[in-house]
C-alpha cells in the first residue's frame, strides 16, 4: 500500500491538471491531524469525465490514487458507494467499486 506522504504527492502532481498553470493546490491539515492534497474531488469529477469519453490507463490510476482522499474527506459519506456503484454512469460506477475494492482491503 502506498505511502500517505507518497499518495500526496502523487495527487498534487494529478491535481495540477484543473489549476491555471502557475498555481498549486495546497496540502492541508485535517482537525485529526493527518493531511490531504486538495482539489482531489475536482480532479477525480474531471478524471469521470474523461474515463467517460473513452480514456483509460492513466486515467483509471489517478482515479486509483484519489480514493483513500476521499474515503478521508467523507465523500463516500455523502454519497454511498452504492450510489456510486448504482446507475449508468461508467466513471462514477469506476470510482463506487475502487472505493469498495480500497474499503475491503482495510
């Protein structure tokens, strides 16, 4: 499994696609202490879109790679991996079984 501090930087790097060139996202402190990249919501709601109009490899790895943030920031929370999972949205259904794959893994 992937380092956290690892799995940041990763995201970082993904994150930077949906920021003008120049900008960077920062990492933030959770009330619980540990750290999070933002814009991983926003990057992963671009990454649908694209795994939806046909891209995959990358695209599916960064979608990977933005799980464990949101399991962390309560977006499954929100909305139930069975919402995810359920209906006929490919990316979004891509997102609900990685969460469900990375859930059972704990």
């Amino acid at each position: 499994m992937m380092k956290k501090e690892e799995n940041n930087a990763d995201l970082s790097e993904i994150n930077q696609k949906i920021v003008a060139a120049g900008e960077q996202l920062p990492l933030v402190k959770l009330k619980d202490g540990s750290a999070v990249q933002t814009g991983t919501v926003a990057a992963m709601l671009h990454n649908v879109r694209l795994y939806n109009d046909g891209e995959r490899g990358e695209i599916v790895s960064q979608l990977e790679a933005a799980i464990p943030t949101l399991v962390k920031v309560g977006l499954f929370d929100l909305f139930s991996i069975g919402e995810w999972i359920n209906g006929d949205n490919a990316g979004r259904r891509l997102v609900g079984f990685k969460a469900q794959e990375f859930l059972n893994s704990l």
